[in-house]
C-alpha cells in the first residue's frame, strides 16, 4: 500500500449512497495510507447532510491513533478535512460517544468496525471500551459482530474478542462494549463456493423483558428450522441494560462463507412475528449461493484491501453501500478491486494489489 503523506484526497460526499458509509471509508482509508483527506458536502446524499454525532465519534478516536489534524469537525459541518502526521498506533481505554442535544448517540459497534483495519494495523495491541448503542434498527450489533464479522474476519487473520459490558437498545442508550485486537498481518480469501453447511445458531437477546418472551422466539425459530430442514441451536440472553428490548440475531456458516439476519424488536412486534423476520432473512441469503451477505461484505471490505494476498468472495447483493466504499477505497490506492454485478444484483469481488 502506497504511503504518500503529502497527497491530498478530495471526495465528494454526495457520491453514491452519499452517508456514513463513504465516510467512514474515507477517514479509514486516510488513517490506514498516511493521506490526508478533504470530505466535501458531508452526508450529502441523505435527508440530514453534514456531520452527525457518530461521524464526530469515529473521527475523535481515529485522530487520536494517529495524531491527525482535524478541521470541521463538528456537528453539521458540509466540509472535513482530517490529516494524519504519524502511523496508526494502538488505542488503550474509554471512546465515549458525543451526544446532541435530545441525548442521540453512536453505534458502538458501527464505531469498532471502522476502528478495526487501523487498529489490526497499528502493530500494538488495542484495549478499548466503546459507549453507545448495541443494539439498533438498520444498524450494526453487538451478537451479529461478535459471531458473524469476527470469525469471517479470524480467516484473514485478524484476531479481536469483544465482550458486551452493558447493553444498550437504541441511539439514546448508554451501552458499553470492550474490545481487544491484537496486531495482525493479513492475508487474503477465496470464498468462491461457500461448500458444506457446518452450522445454524441463534441468539435470542433481551432486557427488561418476562422470560416468556425470549421463550417464545426461541420457540417459532426451532420450529421454523424444523419446518426448513434446518438443525438450529439457540443462546437465549437476558441482558443488563437501562431499557427494555428484545433483539434476534441468526446466522449459518460453510466451510468458506456466513450470512445471517437480524430483527429487532418494538411494541407492536409480536414475538414470532420477530422470530420470522430474522428467519426469512437468514433464508434469503441462504437460498443463493453467496458466500457473505450484503452487511457482511461492508464488514471484511478494509480488512481484504490491506491483505497481503489476494481476495474473492460472492455478494447476494451489491448494495450502494458497498460500491460507495469500494469507490472511495480507490481514491487512495491504485489496488485491482473488480466487482462483477450490477446494483441490487449479485456479485463476484475480487481485490489485488499492484
């Protein structure tokens, strides 16, 4: 990976999916390189443009591994620049998420995916507590990462252990989550066909809930498994946390290859029918021949750029989400990232090196 310390990188904010995402790469990418980078129009493609309290969050703690330079950043800000001076180092302690005025904070584990490549990188060990949300709509959690991003991620030789301190449903929730990752070299894939099916889990977590709740989801899983000719085992969690809520987390793993679903509770959501949306997700993508899911793809994306070696992997479905990243990816690196597959379609990816 090239290391040109002096070279600016301009990326429009618009571009693409035009959100976190794309700017999460950016000032991964720039933390990772040694380049600095200038971000323009901030989360310009979404309803609320500018910086948010997550971006502010990940940018604090990233500035911090390597001494960066930071303008503009604060909550709204269009415009970012963040300039690296030395190498990524290790991170040891307490990353406490900024909050806005109505109490809104980060995803914690949104937080740790983006902070990962760095760390792995920083040739040190990192110990680290993450406060925020565990728990989330749309988001990344704390079950799908501890059992679907890191054990896909064990394969190109990074090596994190996470462990939930306090749960946190919600972007107003005071969640904690440690995480220790140790200096990796790393080196890449070939999760071309997935192979056999080894196993199908579950984890079946809530808070503040009677445990017939948990009871019951773990119930319509088991009997939705059996139904699809699945051998399913299931974790129910009866979690700390300062709300209640009940969250559902299932996936399967090959011999090369995971994916799963997700669904998270609310008031109006019956608990079979969350059993059911995280079911016919784990169903969707099992019914292809993938080897990741669309979320899992965003995940080992950074890790697989800064392999040794080279990487391929299938997508049930290239999301913009992922092409947003795999285009700003290459706005910092002349790597061969070659992506087969159209939007919202299945997809082959494969990434080189020069």
């Amino acid at each position: 990976m090239r290391n040109e310390a002096h070279a600016l990188v301009v990326i429009d904010g618009t571009h693409g999916e035009g959100g976190g995402a794309l700017l999460r790469t950016a000032l991964a990418m720039s933390a990772l390189t040694q380049q600095a980078v200038r971000i323009q129009d901030a989360r310009g493609g979404t309803k609320y443009p500018g910086l948010d309290i997550e971006d502010i969050t990940l940018i604090k703690a990233l500035a911090d591994t390597c001494n960066a330079e930071t303008l503009g950043a604060e909550i709204g800000s269009h415009l970012v620049s963040f300039q690296p001076t030395t190498r990524p180092k290790g991170l040891k302690g307490q990353i406490t998420s900024e909050r806005n005025a109505s109490k809104r904070g980060s995803n914690a584990l949104v937080i740790l995916n983006a902070l990962l490549p760095v760390l792995a990188r920083s040739g040190v060990y990192s110990s680290l507590f993450v406060e925020g949300e565990t728990y989330g709509s749309n988001s990344l959690s704390h079950d799908y990462f501890a059992n679907v991003t890191l054990p896909a991620l064990r394969h190109t030789g990074l090596y994190a252990f996470p462990e939930l301190v306090r749960a946190g449903f919600g972007r107003e929730a005071c969640g904690q989550v440690a995480l220790d990752v140790e200096p990796s070299s790393l080196v890449g894939i070939d999760w071309t066909e997935r192979g056999s099916l080894r196993s199908v889990k579950a984890i079946v977590s809530t808070a503040s809930l009677p445990s017939t709740v948990a009871d019951r989801i773990a119930s319509h899983l088991l009997r939705m498994s059996q139904n699809a000719g699945l051998k399913l085992l299931v974790e129910k969690h009866d979690l700390q946390a300062g709300e209640r809520g009940a969250f559902v987390t299932i996936w399967a793993t090959y011999d090369r290859g995971m994916g799963g679903g997700t669904a998270i509770g609310t008031t109006s959501i019956r608990a079979e029918t969350l059993a059911q949306m995280a079911f016919e997700e784990l169903l969707e993508w099992m019914s292809t021949p993938s080897t990741t899911d669309p979320y899992l793809a965003d995940q080992i994306l950074l890790p697989l750029v800064m392999a040794e070696s080279a990487s391929t992997f299938t997508v049930s479905q290239l999301t913009r989400r992922f092409l947003t990243s795999v285009w700003v990816v290459k706005q910092f690196t002349p790597i061969h990232i070659t992506v087969r597959g159209v939007e919202n379609g299945p997809g082959t990816v494969t990434i080189q090196r020069v």
